[in-house]
C-alpha cells in the first residue's frame, strides 16, 4: 500500500478540514479493557491468555514515565510440546508478528514447528491489545502500535513465560518477522532490559527474520545473547550495508551474532501469497537512519524535530498525529517495490538454522 504517501495526503485532507478522513485513518482505536489480564502464569495455562503489558507509544514515555502509560491487555497463544511440566520444564520462544498482522503460513506454522521439536512458544498479537481489527486500513494498524510498544509486549511476556511452571526461564528467546524482526534486535539492548524487566533473566536467543535496520536505540550496549539475522539478498527493504553495520556494532557491545543472507530470497518467504515484486510496498532508503536522543525524541539522521515531541498528557490519537508528521518530514527517505512471498526452500533451509541456533543457544538436543 502507498500509506506513506496517504500519510502526506491525510495531512492535506486536514488542513482543508477533512476531519473524517483523519480520524478513520490515523486515530488509533479505544484500548481494551486491561483489568482481566494477568502477569502470572503459575496456573500453567495453553492457548489464549491475556497478560499485562502497557502501551507508551513514545520512546520518552519509556524512559521517563512508564507508569503514566496506558495499561493494556496483551492477547497471546501459548503453545507447549508433548511432555512439558513442572518436572521437565522446557525453553520456549517468544514470537512477534510483522506490521501486516499474523500472517498466514508464518507464526502459526512456527509454534507448531517450535513445539515438534521440544520448544514452547508464546504468539503475541500487539494489534489485538490495542483494539485494532486485523482486517483494518494498513495505516490504522501502523499508527496504533509502536516499535516502543514491542519492546514492552516483549518483556511483558517474557516476564509471564518466567512464572509458567512448564517453561524454563533461563531459556526463553524472541523471534520476529520484519517489523516484528526489528523489535527482536531492539530486545537484545541493555537499556531495554534493565528498564523493563531488572530482576528477570534476559532473552538468551534473538532470532529476526528479514528486520530492516535503519533504526538504532539510544544505547549500543547489549545482554550478550544470541543473535541470528536471516535476510534476502533480493529484499530491497533491507539495505545490506546498514544491517552489516548494525550488527557489527551489536558485536562489538556483547551480542553473539550470526548472520546467514539468501542469495535469492525476498521478503516474507513463509507467506502463502505469490512471490513476486510488490510495486506499492514502502521501505526507508540506506542512507535515512532513524534514532533517539538520549531523553528519547525520535531523530532522522541525528535530527530531532522539537515540534514533533508530544507533551506527556497527550491522547493516543495526538501521538499518532505527530508520528504521521515525521513520516511526512521523511518522506525523501521513502521509497517502494520489493519482492516478496512464498520461498518453500527458504523457508525449510530458514528452519534447519534456527533449530541448530536454538540448539546451540538452549543447550539441547533437538531433532525433527
């Protein structure tokens, strides 16, 4: 979809007073009820439960003033692999689903594949948790949910898979895909962890699958986990040079990092759709490199803009109308067409090397 260039004609729309347009598009929809949900997992459930987790939308929010953040109601599907229980206690992965939502072929299909081979997991849907409806305007869903918002679902979930008597706490990592890839690397920092779950044990594997890299964090220390990056080589949303550099940097702060590029592969092999080049699909050019200061304003290329840092008090819905200005103030950073879809020996390649990382991350022997 050619949202960023709706983005630049949402703010036109409005300024000529198309209120409707702005509010459909752009306005994230009323959080959920959070009082059912639950941070602890002692009871061992499976399937769907709904744990705590908060929504601060704004990295300063993260840093500065996480208790004032909405509280939410985070809907997960856990899954456990046949013999799983309090007296053997299995690893279990964390998986976080792309910016288009759960995908057919893909987060499902890895928590079976995951619990075949003796590893638990836990599927977040982020979209769900913010009362977005997985059938609603692409735009709708990127603006209710930041890459702020993972980082936080991420350890509000690996701080419940913690209290699950069948998981082993010493032994839970994160995968995701794309969007949900970039959250995966975001995970490995430091700072993150220290901020949102001090006295839990870090993720001991971060896999991201196809995660652009044009985002760094304020900090470049990690936890000093496992890091395993799968990309295409033919994904113009990935610009290799940028990842290599990202990734050199995790290794130079802790980070056990492994890298594999498929020479042939494009975006989102596991997806059942049609491989082929996607004219409409925007991702963010090499040389725009999005960050923070270190009070957590969003920058583009070391530039913060001081009118696109929304007060402390303010709605969801003026978060999400600054967030479309700097997508506007980037729009030279964007461009669109890549290839993606259905890769059937990538994907089955993509699954031998994540079971012989968990192997090795996990202490374990696997098979299957």
């Amino acid at each position: 979809m050619k949202w960023v260039k709706r983005v630049g004609l949402v703010v036109l729309v409005a300024m000529i007073g198309g209120a409707a347009y702005v509010y459909n598009r752009v306005s994230p929809p009323s959080l959920p009820d959070p009082s059912n949900a639950v941070e602890n997992l002692a009871n061992g459930p499976t399937g769907r439960v709904t744990i705590k987790s908060k929504s601060p939308y704004n990295m300063s929010v993260l840093l500065n003033h996480l208790e004032a953040a909405p509280d939410i109601a985070l809907p997960v599907d856990i899954t456990l692999p046949t013999g799983a229980s309090a007296e053997k206690p299995v690893p279990a992965m964390v998986i976080i689903h792309g910016s288009g939502g759960i995908a057919e072929g893909r987060e499902k299909e890895y928590a079976k594949f995951l619990a075949v081979n003796g590893i638990a997991s836990l599927v977040m849907h982020y979209y769900d948790a913010r009362g977005v409806d997985l059938d609603a305007h692409y735009m709708s869903k990127v603006m209710s949910t930041t890459e702020v918002d993972l980082i936080v679902d991420a350890y509000a979930s690996l701080k419940a898979l913690g209290t699950h008597p069948a998981i082993d706490a010493a032994r839970i990592g994160v995968m995701g895909f794309s969007y949900g890839g970039m959250a995966t690397r975001y995970t490995i920092n430091k700072q993150m962890k220290d901020l949102l779950a001090p006295d839990a044990l870090p993720f001991a594997a971060h896999i991201d699958l196809y995660g652009p890299c044009h985002q760094s964090l304020i900090t470049p220390k990690t936890t000093g986990a496992a890091y395993l990056s799968l990309r295409g080589k033919k994904d113009a949303s990935i610009d290799h040079k940028v990842c290599a550099d990202v990734e050199a940097i995790l290794s130079e702060n802790g980070a056990k990092v492994q890298t594999h590029i498929y020479e042939t592969a494009g975006h989102a092999w596991e997806s059942t759709r049609t491989r082929k080049l996607y004219e409409d699909a925007p991702y963010v050019v090499g040389d725009c490199r999005f960050g923070y200061t270190k009070e957590g304003q969003a920058t583009i290329n070391g530039y913060a803009d001081d009118g696109a840092e929304p007060a402390i008090d303010a709605s969801r819905t003026t978060r999400a109308f600054k967030r479309v200005g700097i997508q506007v103030s980037a729009s030279h950073c964007i461009k669109y067409g890549y290839i993606m879809g259905e890769d059937i020996q990538t994907r089955d390649d993509a699954y031998k090397r994540i079971i012989n990382f968990l192997q090795e991350s996990f202490s374990m022997n696997l098979s299957g």
